[in-house]
C-alpha cells in the first residue's frame, strides 16, 4: 500500500486525504457509539408493529419520523444503527485490548529472549494460524451460549497473532541497537528495559496492528451475529440486523443496505486510518 | 534441503498433535456433554443412558486417549444427529469445500495477479492507486454482506444465477466470487510489491539495456521472481479460504464441510464439529508444508537455508 501513495505531486495530498477521510468516518462512528441513544428520539428496542419496514427517507413514502426506515418489527432504524455503533466499538477495543496484550507479550518475549523461548512463541503462532478462526469461534459460543462478553472473550483469544508476529520481529531489530547494548551495559534489568527501551520503539509498529485487528474483529463479530452465534438479540448489533432483514430483501433491498453499509464503511475508515498511520511512520513490515 | 524438509515435518506433526489436543479440548468446554445432548427436556435417567451410551462416564485422560487413537486411524466416531460415521459424513461434504475453494483461489489471482502487476508497472499513478483502492475495499467488504448483495442483484433482479443451493456448476459461481473478495487484496499487495522489487534490480536493467522487448522483460524475468512469494501465499490463502467459507457456505446454502459445521454447531453434534475443525487444521497444516515445499523448487536460493 505504503509505496503506492508516497509519489511525488498529488500522492501527497490523496494520502492525506486518504487518512482524514478514516479519520472522519471513524470519528462519527465513535462518538454515535459514545453518545448512543442520547441522540435519537426513538428507543431502538421499542417495536411498533403498526409502522413495519417503513421506508427510509430517500426512497417514496419516506419520512423525518424515521429518517433511516424501521425493521420488520417496526424499531427505528437510525436508533439500531446507532446503538449498534456502540456494540462494533466496544467489540472492536476490547477485542484488540485482549489479543494484543497477548500478541505482544508473547511477541516481545519470543524476539528478546531469542534461543528456545522464540522458538515455543513461534511454534505458538504456528498452532494459531493453523485453527480455523471462525469456525473454533462459532463453536465455542455455539457451545456455551450466545453473550457480549464471550464474543469479546473468544475473539481476543484468536486473533492476536499479528501481534506476536509484528512484536517479535520489531523486538529483535530494537535488540541489537546501541541504545539497548549501552542500557544493558549499564546495567538494567530484562524487565526495565523491555518496559524502557524495547516497548516505547515498538508501540507504533503495534498501533497499525491493532487498527487491522480491530477492523477484523468489528467483520467476525458481524459475521458471527449474522449466523446467529454472536451477539444474542434484540441487541441491534449490524451482522444481527442484516440477519434479521434478510427475509426481506428480495422485497425492499434497502433493509440489508443500511446496516450492511455501516459495516462497510467503519471497518473500511479503520483500514485507511490505519494505512495512513503506517505510511507516517514509514513502516513496510506491520502487515 | 533434505533436513530443511524434515525439519518442516516434524513441526507439522507436532502442530497438527497440538490442534488434535486443543479441538478434543473444545468440545469439553462447556462443562457437561451429556447434558448438551439430551436437551433440555430430559430427565435425570435420560442424562445417565447417554452419559454411558457415549462413554463420557470414564475418566476425562482415557477419553482423551481413545479419542486420538481412533482419529489418528480417520475414525471420528458417529454423528449424533446423523447417525452416520463422522468420517463418511465429512467425505461426502469436502469435495463441495475444496470445489468451492479452488474455484474462490482461481477467480482471485485472475483478478490480483494481472492488477497487481498493472499497478507495479505504472507505480504511483492513479492505476496505482485506483488498484490499491480495490485492495481496501476487499478488505474492508463483510462476505456474508455482499454475498446476499449478489444474490439480490445477479440472483433475482438480473436472474443469472441461481440463489443458492448445490447442485450444478453455477451454484458455485457467486459463492466463489465472494470468497475470491476475501483473498484479492493480499495477493494483489504481495504481486504489486513483488513486481516493483523485481523491476527495480539489476537484472531488469541488465535486461533492458540487452535491449529485450517490454513484454519478455515484464513476463521471462520480473513475473517469474514475483511469482515465488505469491504461488506461495496462495497455498496458504487456500488454507484461510477453506477455514472461512463456512459462513459462505451457509449464506449460500452450500452443502460443503462448512455448512455442516453450522448444522452440527446449532445442533450440539460434537463429534462433526470437533472432526471439521480437525480436518480444516490439517489440510491448512498440509497447504502450508506444501508452500515451503514449493517455495524451496522454485528458488534455488532458500534451499540452502
């Protein structure tokens, strides 16, 4: 990605742009999520079975009462939406709190310590990659019962690594630089100085990482919702709501459109941030 | 190349060991099997029977042992719900995965290879950076989304596909578009970076000032040292593509190993489950070994490594 955008002339100015548009999408998401049900006048669990699928505005027969149309039980669409932000955010943070706090322990430890420790980190990495993500997700949760916090639980548990992939390999480019050797020399501790030296010079590498790991999470929790196994209704989360429109769309499309576009659009804003980001600080190996 | 190879072997066998460990593991999370199985409407009796019939009374280390040793030799029980050998079950089902997951790969690198390739060469244009923009897109695209987005639009407005269902060829075709989405922006970013590599070494230039045409130095000799990462990452793409079509699968009602890990998963039938995570582990285990393999053919200079 990185070099495509460094071109001379108006590279620079798309690649800005590129990022303030991130920037902006995942700024009205966050604060919709912080802000959640304050700002809208519906209850997005209140069901009105008098006022079923009404159309959003764009569309004929569309009005202000409900701007973004109402679902098949008639709950206001923007509400769910915006509710729902909150839930693919708190999903997103959490998640990517827990695998890389994971990630980078294991990761940091592997590439410091090197020898036989890096090889059980790397022998770990190798078991992760080899299980099939989704499906060890959907079994666990389909096995101890649909919940917000076994999402969050399960998810943090497999995705981290990234992050021990990226933290290992930076933790051993930072090692042999003279700033450790001298730290070493002068006679710090393995403890102080990873905390001291190696974690500040990696953190940036990790932060790219964890803009890729939140956009994953915030599209398997979605996923895992959509198939039932995720997030337990009638909470609006996205994958759920697309879920609950699909009976409808061969009628009136735009019921898998709204949240469906949502989705798209968050974790897309999440991934030109963080491209953004891994262009700022020049780093080529964070992928 | 002989150690390497071996070396590689045995770490597989050891990975594949400690998946075995961990899906046997999966299964006993939720704290009581026997419960699971009889539902919620049996009584105490019901429990015990089943709790005998299945084994599940003996100690969990001898359970653990009998399981390995049967799913070493392919034998991974009966379904529950089936009542059919698991193994037979899963026969039955792969070919529809690996069907639907070679189509997926295929449909991917004729889209990546030929973009990736058209964005090194006129690196830092807006062809450049119109291609890196679809790689977001990919990326940023929830499968399960646009498979029904497809199958709104070429399904029932354009009427060219069937919607979903196994069956015939064309069955295939959206679910392997929507899979391909999933593989495009990394083999495309690994082909666009391997490409802008190999074009700017020297031997391109030894070869230009030869006075080669545009096309043989573009095919002969920067395509085939791109090539090498992204015939590798393929295989392992293979591996990802075959674990993640199960939500693809089930959008699509394609009766593959994914639709019936869902099945069985709705249906608290373990042993499928348990055998389908096994099973996709081990074939990514495989695809993985195959790529160092291949790697190792086709550069001469890892061998020595």
């Amino acid at each position: 990605m990185s070099e495509a955008l460094t071109a001379p002339g108006d590279g620079a100015t798309g690649r800005r742009l590129a990022f303030l548009l991130g920037a902006l999408i995942v700024g009205v998401v966050a604060l919709a999520a912080v802000l959640g049900p304050s700002i809208t006048p519906h209850d997005p669990f209140a069901q009105d079975l008098g006022k079923r699928l009404v159309v959003p505005f764009w569309m004929e027969g569309g009005g202000r009462e409900h701007p973004l149309g109402t679902d098949q039980l008639g709950r206001d669409y923007l509400a769910r939406l915006i509710y729902g932000a909150r839930i693919s955010m708190v999903i997103g943070v959490l998640t990517v709190v827990a695998s890389g706090l994971i990630g980078t322990t294991l990761g940091v430890l592997g590439g410091f310590f090197g020898g036989r420790i890096d090889d059980l980190v790397l022998f770990a990495i190798t078991c992760r990659l080899s299980i099939p993500v989704v499906l060890v997700a959907l079994a666990v949760v389909g096995l101890m019962g649909n919940s917000f916090t076994l999402v969050i639980l399960v998810l943090g548990l497999l995705l981290w690594d990234r992050f021990a992939v990226v933290a290992r390999s930076t933790t051993m480019q930072v090692r042999n630089l003279d700033y450790v050797s001298a730290a070493w020399c002068a006679g710090s501790s393995s403890f102080s100085m990873l905390v001291r030296e190696v974690l500040p010079n990696i953190a940036t590498h990790l932060a790219v990482v964890a803009t890729l790991e939140m956009a994953l999470a915030i599209l398997l929790e979605a996923a895992l919702s959509f198939l039932g196994l995720g997030v337990p209704p009638p909470l609006p989360s996205w994958g759920l709501m697309i879920a609950e429109a699909k009976d409808y769309m061969f009628f009136s499309p735009w019921v898998i459109m709204v949240p469906g576009v949502a989705l798209f659009a968050l974790v897309f804003g999440i991934n030109l941030l963080g491209d953004g980001l891994r262009e700022m600080l020049g780093t080529q190996d964070a992928r | 190349m002989t150690l390497f190879l071996l070396r590689r072997l045995a770490v597989a066998l050891l990975v594949a060991m400690t998946v075995l460990t961990l899906s046997f593991m999966l299964t006993r999370l939720s704290g009581d099997l026997a419960i699971s199985i009889a539902g919620p409407n049996a009584t105490q009796q019901d429990v015990e029977l089943i709790r005998r019939a299945y084994g599940l009374d003996r100690p969990l280390i001898v359970q653990y042992l009998d399981w390995i040793g049967r799913a070493v030799v392919g034998d991974f029980g009966t379904s529950y719900f089936f009542r059919e050998r698991v193994a037979g079950l899963i026969g039955q089902r792969l070919p529809v995965t690996i069907t639907l997951g070679l189509v997926g790969l295929a449909m991917a690198l004729a889209v990546a290879i030929p973009l990736g390739i058209a964005a090194a060469v006129r690196e830092g244009t807006w062809m450049d950076r119109t291609v890196m923009l679809v790689a977001l897109v990919g990326q940023a695209m929830p499968s399960f989304w646009l498979g029904l987005l497809l199958m709104v639009v070429l399904g029932l407005q354009l009427q060219l596909l069937p919607i979903s269902g196994t069956g015939s060829w064309e069955h295939y075709v959206m679910p392997g578009i929507v899979l391909a989405f999933s593989a495009i922006p990394a083999l495309m970013r690994l082909t666009r970076s391997g490409m802008v590599e190999a074009l700017s070494s020297d031997y391109i230039r030894t070869a230009r000032a030869k006075g080669l045409t545009r096309f043989s130095i573009l095919a002969k000799h920067a395509l085939r040292n791109a090539a090498i990462p992204v015939v590798s990452i393929a295989a392992v793409q293979l591996g990802f593509m075959l674990g993640g079509s199960i939500v693809i699968e089930t959008v699509f009602a394609l009766h593959g190993v994914g639709f019936l890990a869902w099945e069985s998963i709705s249906k608290n039938d373990f042993p499928v489950v348990q055998a389908v995570v096994l099973v996709l582990a081990l074939i990514y285990i495989a695809l993985t070994l195959l790529a160092d393999l291949l790697n190792a053919v086709l550069d001469p200079r890892l061998r020595a490594a």
